[in-house]
C-alpha cells in the first residue's frame, strides 16, 4: 500500500474515532445543560487547540487534510458550545 494511502486511511480512521468518542458527551451535555464536572479551562483549551488544528488542516501544503479539518470542526463546534453553557451555569445563571 502506497504511504500517503495509508495516510489517508489512518487520518480517517482517528476522525472517525474521535469524533465517536467525543460526540455523547457532547450530545449528553448540551441536551441535559448539565455541566457539572465539567473543567471550564478544559473545554477553552480544547476549543483553542481545535481551532489551531483546523488552521493546521486548511493551510497544509500541498494539500487540505480534510479529516483534520472535519474532525476538529466538528469537536471545536461542541467544545465551544459546551464552553457557552458552562458560562451561563456558572456566571450567568447564578447571578
């Protein structure tokens, strides 16, 4: 198998997975606005690291690496609204 196929496939292969792991928490906090638990500084660094990694994917020469690109827009997306509704428990809500 030829280097940038199996590239590909292992780049696949870990969007894949993270974007499984990731997405029940996801779907479990924002249907449930409990965050409890929940690290306010995790979920920003996350979100900085995410968008450092769509930066990453979108200007890599030659080309895009989409499955960096599509994993951490989806994981970036979730962990800024998670990020949104631990504000607003924690800051907003109690005032």
């Amino acid at each position: 198998m030829e280097q940038s196929v199996f590239f590909e496939i292992c780049g696949w292969i870990a969007s894949i997975g993270m974007i499984l792991g990731y997405l029940p928490q996801a779907i479990k906090t924002i249907r449930t606005r409990n965050t409890d638990g929940i690290a306010l500084p995790t979920f920003s660094m996350m979100a900085v690291g995410g968008f450092a990694f769509i930066l990453q994917g979108l200007f890599h020469k030659p080309d895009i690496l989409w499955a960096l690109l599509i994993t951490n827009l989806v994981t970036t997306t979730c962990s800024c609204i998670i990020f949104g509704i631990k504000v607003y428990n924690d800051y907003i809500k109690k005032k």
